[in-house]
C-alpha cells in the first residue's frame, strides 16, 4: 500500500506524493484534481518543474507512465535541448530588446532598419501565432510562409517575402546562440526563385515630379492654421522642401529626416555639400553629396524653429527631433490626394516618397553616368543600380548606339566618315 502524505504547496494541496528515481520526480495527487494523478519533475538546467496531468486515476498506469516521462525528459536535459520554450511573443521581444541594446545603441543599426525588422516579425507573429511555444513548432511549418504572406497580399514580390525570412532566420540563430531553443526549432524555409527583374523600382517619372511639386509648392497656404504658421501650416511646407532635396540629392527618407544643420554646407552658387553620417544609412558608411538646390536648406531655415547646429533640418514642429517617418507618410498621402484632384489619373495613386530617389537615379543614368558613380552618390552598389535599373541602363546605350552613323558602300562594305572600307577581321 502507498503511503500517503499531506503538504501545503504553490500550486494547492498536494494529498499523495510518490517519488520515483529516488526522489528525482514525483508521481503526485492534489486535493482540486479529484483522483487524477500528475507527474512533476525539477529541471535544474532551467530552475522550474515541469509539471502535467498523467490522464489516468490508475496508480499503476500513472506510475509507468511517468517513469516514461522521467526518463524522455532526462533524455531531453542531457542533449542540451529545452524542456520549457519562450512563446513567439516572447522570442520577438528578446531579439528586439537585443537589437536595440547592442545595435542601434551603438549606432551599428539605423532606426529605420530596426522599424522594418519589427514589421518582418509582426508578420512572423501572425504566422506562427503570438503565444506559440517555440520550441514545438515544426520546422516544415516555414515552408509555407510564402503562401501566407502572398495570400494576405497577392501581388507582394518575393524579394521582399526573402528579406522577411532572412530576418526570422537571424533571429532563430541569435535564440541558438544563447541557449533560448535548440537546432531542432531553427526553422526550414521554401527555397525561392526570384524574378530578375522584380527588384525594378516603380518610382515618380519627371512628369509626376513636376506636377508634385505644383501643387505642394502652394499646399501649406491652404492649411486650416496657414494664418498662425501653425503644425500644419510648417509640417505641408516642410513636405515641399523634403521632396525637393531627396529629387535633388538622391537620399532615401530616413537618410533626409536625420539630416543637422551641421551636416550641410550651402555655396554662393546655391550647390549644397551633405554630409551623411554612416550611423543614418543603410549599409552604415558615410558619404558626401554635393548637388544643386542648396537654396532649399536656406529656406528651411528662414520658417524653421529648430537653426542650431546640432538641430535637426526636418525637425517635429513642437520639439526638436527628427520628423516623425508615419507622418511624414501621412502628410504625403494627403498630398497625393490633393494632386489627384488637380490632375486625376495622370497622377498615380500609388507613389511613393521613395519614388524620388528613383527619379534622382534614373535621371542621373540616363543622362550618362556610370552605374559606379551613381552608386556611389546614393550609398548602394554597382551591382545593385545595374540589377534595379537595367532597362534605364538598356535606353542608355540605346541612345548611345542610334548616335552612331553607320554607313555601307554599294558592295555592301562597311566604310567610315571618309568613305574607306573599314576592316571586319581582327588584327
């Protein structure tokens, strides 16, 4: 007959205990649980019990079962793999708290590639769902992420679902590397194959750029608080003056929003020198762009609240700080809005502020740039510029080769400017 003893415990009143493997785990009984038997078990590894329900009342049936479970999770420990696992909430804000503390602290992370790592894991989260343990998640299950994601939006290029799974992949080997899940979690995804052409920008034309700024020239006078130069008033001019330096100097958004006063030098003849600092780009190297339409940081100045050096040139209207980016995007779909009323569909709905780096690129391309130079300009690659903008790049040599005058006498020869044969043999 087993002995039977009471005792106050966290989880209620335990009235049968049992050990097994000589007190390593316990076979045990609680006075809310009716007859039901449990087993419990101390994991040192992690300082918790683990603790279910055997789903039996027979002691003898219980008792097997949970020496099976004994030795399973015995097993488990001495492999080094987790007994207990974050949920996928919690892993998300781990890994972000990581970041955030020993990246973007240290200026090795910009904040707007911190904001698009958040996105990606928001979209992981509705995936795998928020409270799922880690841990137990199948690894075939991330083989169909790309049908979850192109099922929420159908025409979502994979370039960008690929983005997303390199973040969920760096955040899984971060969790590794601590100890938070084992190499059985990491997760295993559906190789892809993408489109050459899918990473072609569909960014404003000149046509568009031109009658953008038509109407954002004079939006900020019909602003409900024009008369005061009140938030709204400052925030629809201060839209006007971003567009006209990210046409002019080729920078993405985040990179015009951090901009100082310090960083920027404007010449009598209006041409501005920038200076971007590495912390503030994408792939975290400085640069220095000159270009025309300096004039605009002078009148930034002249309506501005925020002229120090250390102040932010795109500075929040009620404090000095960098533009909020939601709304600068905001302000510049009220924007369109405005220029689809003036202009209909001649003007695309679906632009974007980004557009205007594609605009400043494609100009500089075709009017003869090398890929080099205008990767260098805009903080990217070469390969980058050519792999994007190959058929601005197809138009260039096009025009390149029409310029060419080729000439054929009556045999059919092909004869210079002079009208000599031009040899077709190699030397």
């Amino acid at each position: 007959m087993m002995k039977q003893k009471s005792e106050l415990n966290k989880t209620g009143y335990i009235t049968t205990k049992h050990p097994i493997f000589g007190g390593k785990a316990q076979v045990l009984r609680f006075r809310h649980c009716g007859d039901a038997w449990y087993f419990r078990m101390w994991i040192h590894s992690e300082k918790k019990f683990v603790q279910h329900s055997l789903k039996t009342k027979d002691y003898q049936l219980a008792l097997e079962t949970a020496e099976k479970d004994f030795i399973r999770f015995q097993a488990k420990v001495q492999e080094g793999e987790k007994i207990f696992s974050f949920s996928a909430s919690e892993l998300v804000d781990e890994f972000l708290r990581h970041l955030k503390e020993h990246f973007v602290a240290s200026n090795q992370l910009s904040q707007g590639r911190f904001s698009n790592v958040k996105i990606h894991l928001n979209h992981y989260l509705d995936f795998i769902g928020r409270n799922e343990p880690v841990q137990n998640i199948k690894r075939d299950r991330f083989r169909d992420y790309v049908v979850f994601r192109r099922r929420e939006n159908r025409d979502m290029n994979l370039g960008t679902i690929r983005n997303e799974q390199i973040t969920i992949r760096s955040m899984y080997k971060w969790a590794l590397e601590m100890g938070h899940i084992t190499i059985s979690a990491m997760p295993v995804f559906l190789k892809m194959k993408i489109p050459v052409d899918e990473g072609k920008r569909e960014g404003i034309d000149l046509l568009e750029y031109r009658r953008l700024v038509t109407v954002s020239k004079n939006w900020h006078k019909m602003a409900p608080d024009a008369a005061k130069h009140g938030e709204h008033w400052y925030y629809r001019r201060l839209l006007h003056d971003l567009i006209i330096v990210m046409a002019n100097f080729g920078f993405r958004t985040g990179e015009a929003r951090y901009l100082r006063w310090e960083d920027v030098q404007v010449f009598d003849d209006k041409t501005a020198k920038v200076f971007i600092r590495a912390e503030n780009t994408k792939v975290r190297k400085q640069r220095t762009v000159i270009s025309r339409r300096g004039d605009v940081f002078d009148r930034i100045r002249s309506y501005s609240k925020y002229t120090q050096p250390k102040d932010f040139i795109f500075s929040a209207f009620w404090k000095n700080c960098q533009w909020n980016s939601q709304m600068v995007y905001r302000f510049f779909r009220s924007l369109v809005e405005e220029v689809r009323k003036k202009y209909g569909d001649e003007f695309d709905a679906k632009r974007v502020l980004y557009g205007l780096r594609h605009l400043f690129i494609t100009i500089k391309l075709r009017g003869g740039a090398t890929p080099w130079a205008v990767a260098h300009m805009t903080g990217t690659s070469p390969r980058q510029i050519t792999a994007t903008y190959n058929d601005v790049k197809d138009e260039q040599v096009s025009r390149m080769l029409l310029a060419v005058n080729v000439q054929f006498d009556k045999e059919g020869n092909l004869i210079d400017r002079k009208g000599h044969v031009v040899s077709m043999e190699g030397e």
